[in-house]
C-alpha cells in the first residue's frame, strides 16, 4: 500500500545533497585518516557537506531522506533554490558576524543549516500520518523525526 513513489523518485535535489554530503564526508574522513589536508576550494565546499563523526552523518542523512518530501510538494526547482538561499544566507551571516566581532570559530560542519531550516517547513505543511499514545501522551509519526533533529543538534 504505497501512497508515492519510493526512495529519492521525484526528488533530484534531494538525492545529489545526500550523495553529495556522504561523498565529502568519507572524502574528508579519508583525507583526516593519511593526516592530509585538501586544497583551499574543496576544504571550503566540503565544509558546508560533510559531516565529522559517523554519527551526525547518519542522522543528517537520515533527515535530508525524509525532508524529500519537501521536494516533492513543491518541485525540484523551488526545493533547490530553497535549500542554495538557505544554506547561502547561514554561511555569510555566520561568516559575516564572525568577522565583525573577530572570532575565529570553525562553520559547523554538513548541511546544518538546511536540515534545521527545513523543519519549519516540515512542521507547517507535511501532516501526520498515524497516532498512537506513550504515557498518556497523544504522539504522532513525526515525533521521530524531531527527535533525530534533536540528537542531531546535541551530537553536532
């Protein structure tokens, strides 16, 4: 009883960010492993994709999986421009105030700013499916999505 198509079909964007994140992330893993460093234009874009531990890889993976439904309701091409201004307005701001106010903290690492970002969407117009009841408490399927947002948001 399938509502959809199944894994990444009409979800491009969707699909290239996930391959895109893992690619980088086992790229720098790699590169940290035989104690290199990549050159300047990679180190930068493969910043803003890969994740450090194998953990907040799993979990953004897991998120960006799920956010394809995004995609889906609104098309390739707005999901794309969506996630390129998202991700765009958090690096410059972020390098923006780190500059004005001279820290030096490090961009944190993967597509952060797109998987929070992409919960307000999440939250606003992708309905439940399915209820049911813990302790009393009246939950629904999306809880466990939250959740992974959060141990995502503790690990990184």
């Amino acid at each position: 009883m399938n509502a959809g198509p199944g894994g990444f079909g009409h979800a491009p964007v969707s699909k290239g960010i996930v391959l895109a994140t893992v690619g980088s992330s086992l790229v720098c893993s790699a590169a940290r492993a035989s104690h290199r460093r990549l050159p300047e234009p990679l180190a930068f874009i493969s910043q803003a994709l890969a994740f450090r531990s194998p953990g907040e890889l799993l979990f953004g993976c897991l998120l960006l999986y799920y956010f394809r439904v995004l995609e889906r309701q609104g098309g390739s091409a707005k999901f794309g421009s969506y996630a390129a201004v998202i991700t765009g307005i958090a690096y410059g701001l972020q390098s923006g105030v780190s500059r004005l106010l001279q820290w030096h903290m490090p961009l944190p690492s993967g597509p952060l700013p797109l998987i929070f970002a992409s919960f307000v969407p999440f939250l606003l117009d992708i309905p439940a499916t399915s209820h049911f009841t813990v302790l009393g408490c009246r939950l629904s399927d999306k809880v466990f999505v939250y959740l992974a947002g959060l141990q995502l948001l503790l690990a990184s």
